[in-house]
C-alpha cells in the first residue's frame, strides 16, 4: 500500500472509530461550528492544535504558520482574526509558540534559507527590540529559549493591536488573548502570563479611538 493510500485507510478508521463513540458526531458539527478558540501556533508538524490540548474537531479555530508571527499586513492572518472575532465570537485567542522553533532559530543566524528569509525579518525585528536582553544570556540554548518566548509576547501585542480585536472590546465583547509556549520535549504548555482581556492594557500608542 502506498503513503498516501494509508492516509485514506486511516481516515476511514477514524471517521468510523468517531462515529461509533458519537453517532451524533458528523451531523452535529455538519449543522455548526462554535469554537471558542483561535490558536495561532507554528507550522511546526511537532505541535498540533487540537492533540495538545485534547479538543475535538468543532472546538478549535486555528491559524498556524511559520514560528506563529503576526503581521498587521497579513490578509490572510487578519481575515482568520476577524471570522474568529466577528463571526465566530470566539472567547479567546491564544498565540502558541514553542521552544526548539526552527523559524526563531533561523531568525536568529545569518543563513539564507530562500524567499521565506523575507517572514523571518519580523523575528529579526523581535531580536531588533529586545537585543540588549538577548545578548546578555551567554547560553545558546537559553538564549534561544528566551527568543522564542520574546517572540510570543510579541505576536500576543500584535493580535491585540489589531482594529479588530479592539474593535471588540469597545464593542463590550468577551475576549481574552493569551501567550503560551509549548515543550516539545514533555509535552506541556507553559503560560506565559501576558494575558489582555481589555483596551485599557494595550499601550496607548497603538490603542485606536474610532472603528475601522
Ligand atoms: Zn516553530
């Protein structure tokens, strides 16, 4: 049998293993979706969304790319920002990096990978703002640990600097925007405490009056 045919194989399986647990399963989520959820995490095969936090399908919305950056110019991660909000009217955005991240880790060298140097700019930028504090670990490795910490802190200022999410709040909605990072060798999510659930604790110089 082929990589590919076992794929399908295993897909029947599991449709068939989920539909046993739950015959209800497939005509529940077919009906609606209602996650309370956004998970912006990394690309990175090691860290699944819903595996990790042991959620079904239907219970997580998630956008995941490289080394989980949010850029304010990025249509494709603004448009999922702003089903998940205004749509969705999801309760939490947690953005969920990972130590041992390979786009960090690029960020943070001098070799050229291709067209994707061009994302790892916005982790060189987070290098940029807190490069004093970086340079002053001497480990490599915490050194590298605490750039992908620095990085999520980041993206998590990045989300709630959006007109969307502030848009929300202004709006009285519930929402919550966590930062998490993920063990890849135990397993576990460690929150990293830089949770915003209002307008008043975003700076003021990226705070915005009016809906746009
Ligand atoms: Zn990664």
């Amino acid at each position: 049998m082929t990589v590919i045919k076992q794929l399908f194989k295993k897909n029947e399986e599991w449709a068939a293993s989920t539909k046993e647990a739950d015959p209800e399963f497939f005509d529940n989520l077919t009906e609606q979706q209602t996650p309370e959820y956004l998970w912006i995490g990394c690309s990175d095969s090691r860290v699944p969304a819903n595996q990790i936090v042991g959620l079904l399908p239907g219970e997580v919305f998630v956008h995941r790319n490289i080394a989980n950056v949010v850029v304010h110019t990025d249509l494709n991660c603004l448009s999922v920002i702003q089903y998940a909000v205004e749509v969705l009217k999801v309760k939490h955005i947690m953005v969920v990096g990972h130590y041992g991240c390979g786009g960090v880790k690029a960020a943070m060298g001098n070799e050229t990978f291709g067209l994707i140097d061009n994302w790892l700019r916005h982790i060189k930028d987070v290098y940029r703002a807190h490069k004093a504090r970086i340079e002053a670990v001497a480990d490599d490795e915490q050194r590298f640990r605490l750039m992908c910490e620095l990085n999520v802190r980041e993206q998590v200022a990045n989300v709630c600097h959006t007109t969307i999410v502030q848009n929300a709040w202004r709006n009285g909605q519930e929402l919550s925007v966590h930062g998490w990072i993920y063990g890849l060798d135990d397993g576990l999510i460690k929150d990293m405490n830089v949770s915003v659930s209002r307008l008043d604790d975003v700076s003021s110089i990226y705070s915005m009056d009016g809906e746009s």
